[in-house]
C-alpha cells in the first residue's frame, strides 16, 4: 500500500512542477505580448504621424486616399 502511495504521490508532485512550469511561462509570454503591443502601438502611430504630415493634400485639402 505504502508503495502505491509513493507511486501517486510521486506522479502529484511532478504534475504540480509541470503546472507550475506551464503557469510561469504562460504569464511571461503574456506579460512579453502587452509589453510588445504597446511599443507596436506607439511605433504605428509616430509613423502615421510622419506619413500624415509627409503626404501633399489635394487642392480641396483632401488626402489621396479619401477621394
């Protein structure tokens, strides 16, 4: 019986590590991917701003794309 015990006992606390392993992981590719859309955000929207006051306006004050 004893034996058993050390069997089951054995397999809970390898789970437990594996889950634990799985658990941090998960939360730092998460953390990583927050971290990551921001700077993305921040690069977009520099760049928008550079195209936008880069791009000649029409005679009606319109850019190319809005006729």
């Amino acid at each position: 019986m004893s034996v058993l015990t050390m069997i089951f006992a054995q397999h809970g606390v390898q789970f437990f590590i594996r889950l634990m392993i799985y658990l941090v992981l998960w939360s730092l590719v998460l953390i990583f991917r927050v971290i990551n859309r921001k700077k993305t955000q921040k690069r977009m929207a520099a760049q928008t701003e550079y195209m936008m006051a880069h791009t000649e306006k029409s005679a009606d004050g319109k850019y190319p794309w809005e006729m």
